[in-house]
C-alpha cells in the first residue's frame, strides 16, 4: 500500500509539478470560527421546521466542526482536520497557491481540492471551497491561532 501511495504522489508531481509558494502569510496554524453554510442551514425552512431532537443533533455537529477544524501550512505541505460522519478526521496533503486559488493534494488517499483565496492577512485567512469548478458564496473564516492555544 505504502508503494502505491508514493507511486501515485511522483506520477501526481510529474504531472503536476508544485513550485514554491508565494505567499508565507499562510504558513502557521489556523482554527475554523465561521462558515456561512452552517448559516444557512440555520436560515433554512428543513432546519427550522425540524423538531428540537433533531436541530440539537445538528448542533452538535456544528460545534464538533467548530471545535474540531484546523488547518496548519508548512512551506509545501498541509496537515489538517475536519469532521466527516461526525468523526474526527486528519489528513495530510501538499497545497500549492495559484494566482488566489488554493490547491489541496492530499497525500495518504487519492483526493485532490480546491478553495478561492478571498482574503489573508497576520490574524485571519477566508477561503471559499471550490466545487466542480465554482467558488461558492459562502466564507470559511479562520483565525491564526499560537501554539499554545492548538
């Protein structure tokens, strides 16, 4: 396994070689504080309408994403976590920023994604995921967070 996973990354840097990134105001470690999907689903008539067993499961699972995204950039390389099935997930990838779209390849499975670079500065970074070739309209916003706090 381990020899078709590095198989697949140098067949995946011949065919799409990454550079050096450009901008190191990404490099560190970034926490999620907002995403405006979780707004919408809030706004929406299902969730609404849903009974409070069921808007207290969503909830929760709003928070455990809170509570459980980040994001830390090296150089070249990317380690992150996420909640997919309402589990905790890490990955690893390797990103590459072209013009103000992020690219995501992640590194242990065959999985490669986008994101449009709204906006980054010392303390904040807001991405917009990319899917099937269109930047939505809801935000990720992410705080710069310090050792201590991760």
């Amino acid at each position: 396994m381990k020899l078709y996973v590095s198989v697949y990354f140098v067949v995946l840097s011949l065919i799409f070689p990454w550079k050096e990134n450009s901008d190191e105001r990404l490099i560190g470690r970034w926490k999620l504080i907002s995403y405006d999907a979780i707004d919408v689903i809030r706004l929406s008539d299902g969730y609404q309408l849903a009974d409070e067993y069921s808007r207290n499961m969503l909830e929760d699972s709003f928070e455990m994403t809170f509570d459980s995204t980040y994001y830390e950039f090296g150089a070249d390389t990317l380690k992150y976590s996420s909640v997919e099935s309402d589990n905790v997930v890490h990955r690893r990838a390797i990103w590459k920023l072209i013009d103000d779209t992020l690219m995501i390849k992640e590194i242990d499975r065959i999985y490669f994604r986008k994101a449009l670079l709204r906006r980054v500065s010392d303390e904040e970074l807001v991405i917009s995921p990319i899917i099937n070739d269109v930047a939505g309209e809801n935000e990720m916003i992410f705080k710069k967070i310090q050792d201590s706090d991760f």
